[in-house]
C-alpha cells in the first residue's frame, strides 16, 4: 500500500510537473508576439521622440530697396531749373497758339500741317537733366507729350499733356536717345499726306487711340531762350525768346508783342535777305540749351541791324496778326517804348542793338493801330 502510494504520488508529480510545464510553456510562447510588439511599439514611439522634424520650407529673403539717389544741390539745382524751364515753354506755346493758328492766311508760304504738340523724354535733357527731368517732370525712355497747342487738332482730339506716345497710324514710335529727332522723321510724311493721324497713346497705364486731326498754322517753331538777356530771335524757321524778355515783358499780351513782331519777320523773309540766319541759327542753338554758354551772348554774336524799313514791315504785319489772334494792340507801342529807354540800343546783347530806329517805327505804328481799328469797326477783313 506503501509503495503503491510513492508511485502513485511519484506519476501524479510527473504528470503535474509536466503539464505545468507545457502549460508555462505555452503561456510563454503565446506571450512572445504581445512582447515584440510592445517592444516594436516602444522602440517606434522611441525613434519618433527622438527624429528631428523634417525643415520648415525656405522663406524667400526680400531684397534690400534700392537706395534713393543721393539729392545733391546740384541735383536741387538741375530741379529747379527744370521747373522754371517747362513753365516758361508753356506759357510760351499758349500765348504763341492763336498766332500760329489764325494767322495761315498771312503766313504764306509758311504755313503748313502740323499736328499741334510737342514731346520729349528724359533724353531730351542733357547730364544730370536727364535725371532732374524723370524726376520732375516724370520722363523717362518713351517720348511724352510736352505741350499742346491750344485750337490744334491734337488738342481737339483730346491729346493732354504727360500722354506717352506709343505709335503713329500703326508705326511704333522711337523711345530712348535721340527718340525726338528720330519721331520727327516718321510724323514729317504722315502729317504731309494725310488729313488725320491715328496717334497711339498710353495714359494712366491705359492704351488708347486717338484720330488727330491736321492743322494748318503758321510752321514756325516757337522756343524759350534759356538766357536772362533781353532779346529774341528769328532765324528763318524759328523764333526764341529768352527768359529775361518774358521777364521784361510780364504779360502774356507783351510777351505776343515779341512773338509776333519775330513771326513777321519770318513771314516776310528779313532773316534771309539779311543773310543772318546761320549767325541767328547759332544763337538759338545756343541759348535753347539748359546751359548756354554765355560767352556766346556777349555783343550781338554776328547779327546785322535791321534797317528801318524792314522794322516798320514787321511791326505792320505784327499788329494785323496780334489782331487777328484776338490781342489787344493798343499797348503795342508803349511797349516797345519802355524796352527802348530801359535797354537802348548801346546795349550789345539786348534786342534794340538789332532793331534801331525807334522814332520811324513809331509814327508807323500809330498808322496801323488806326487802320486796323477802323476795319475792324467795318466788320472788313484784317488784311494789309
């Protein structure tokens, strides 16, 4: 009984020691997956905690703004002339606009079609006027309308002043240095051709084309003389008058006194049968510069007196288109009589040492302000 006990106790351990083993066993076994995947979970959680985030994208590095030009009183200076300059050519071209345009009847052979506006760009101005120009008139490389002639057809049309000038009936206009000289090639055959130009413009960042009709007026350039001389000049083709006569003048009806006694003698051909025009043409060159040389204005620069006769003409012909333009004319004389005492003739550069003889002038003077009041009373044409 014993010994069956001890082998029965002996096969019961055996048993139990072997199903607790397999049992252990399998428990271990069925418990090695959970544990890599917890170890696998760590080790994932681990690598996460410890990669660096991946780089935030580049943020694009504006560059610097360009500095502003140091304004020197050079520059202040090129300014400042500048603005003195563009309006001294406006109210030039204003007051110059109805003489030029009602006047085709007596300019003769002078007259032809024009569009009626001038333009420059930045290069129109030379050195450090380049600059003072885009600064204070806002040009830059493309020609920009400059001027408009009041009673033109570009003025009609809607041209205004600060247009850009893109393109003429189709053909792209020049921009850059010497654009001016090279426009003038492409408007001279369209205007003398053709009735109305189709002009391209830009303004206020807008494109539009505008139907610019011809004009026929007297063809004589008008230029400011950038000179404090008091004087003005008539070469054939061109009339400049300086700073120092619109000064004189103060007026706008003073300064169409000048003005218009220069077209008449344009008109009537005085610079050509004096054989004056290559020394007058110098002296426009000269004084139509942002900086003349003002050793060039010293004396009379090479110009001959007008003779009497040819004063008394000009001042003839001048009172009728000063009249026709819609100028008072009863001043006319007085006007001349105040330069003559101020600045006589012994001044070299001034305008009596080229047109003398006062006293002739003046009894003709009072002969014409009386026949063109007299007609004009009759309601007659205003002719000579």
């Amino acid at each position: 009984m014993a010994g069956t006990a001890v082998r029965s106790t002996s096969s019961h351990h055996g048993a139990n020691h072997g199903a607790n083993h397999g049992a252990n066993h399998g428990a271990i076994a069925r418990s090695a997956p959970s544990a890599l995947a917890a170890l696998a979970v760590a080790a994932l959680l681990s690598a996460c905690a410890t990669t660096a985030p991946p780089p935030a994208p580049p943020v694009a590095v504006q560059p610097p703004p360009p500095e502003a030009p140091l304004v020197t009183p050079r520059m202040l200076a090129a300014r400042e002339t500048l603005q003195t300059m563009a309006a001294l050519q406006d109210r030039l071209y204003r007051v110059a606009a109805p003489l030029l345009i009602n006047n085709v009847e007596l300019c003769r052979t002078q007259a032809r079609g024009l569009l009626g506006f001038t333009a420059k760009n930045k290069w129109s101005y030379p050195g450090e006027y380049a600059d003072a120009a885009a600064a204070v008139l806002g040009y830059d490389d493309t020609l920009q309308v400059s001027g408009v002639l009041a009673g033109s057809g570009a003025a009609r049309a809607g041209l205004r002043k600060g247009d850009d000038l893109i393109a003429a009936d189709g053909r792209q206009l020049p921009t850059g240095r010497g654009a001016e000289t090279q426009a003038a090639a492409v408007f001279g055959p369209l205007v003398s051709s053709r009735s109305q130009l189709s002009m391209t413009i830009s303004r206020n960042g807008t494109t539009q084309v505008l139907k610019v009709p011809v004009t026929r007026a007297c063809a004589i350039r008008v230029d400011l003389g950038n000179a404090d001389n008091i004087n003005s000049y008539a070469d054939g083709g061109r009339v400049a008058v300086t700073r120092g006569m619109i000064n004189f003048a103060r007026s706008d009806e003073a300064i169409a006194y000048v003005l218009a006694k220069d077209i008449a003698h344009t008109v009537l051909g005085h610079p050509v049968s004096l054989r004056n025009t290559g020394s007058i043409a110098s002296i426009i060159d000269n004084v139509s510069r942002v900086q003349p040389d003002q050793s060039l204005l010293i004396g009379s620069g090479g110009v001959k007196p007008v003779p009497g006769e040819m004063e008394v003409a000009a001042d003839t012909l001048a009172l009728y288109m000063l009249a026709r333009a819609g100028y008072g004319i009863e001043r006319y004389k007085s006007f001349w009589q105040r330069l003559a005492a101020q600045y006589p003739s012994t001044v070299l550069n001034g305008y009596m040492a080229v047109h003398p003889n006062l006293a002739p002038r003046l009894a003709a003077i009072d002969r014409t302000v009386a026949e063109v009041k007299a007609k004009q009373a009759k309601n007659k044409a205003l002719v000579p």
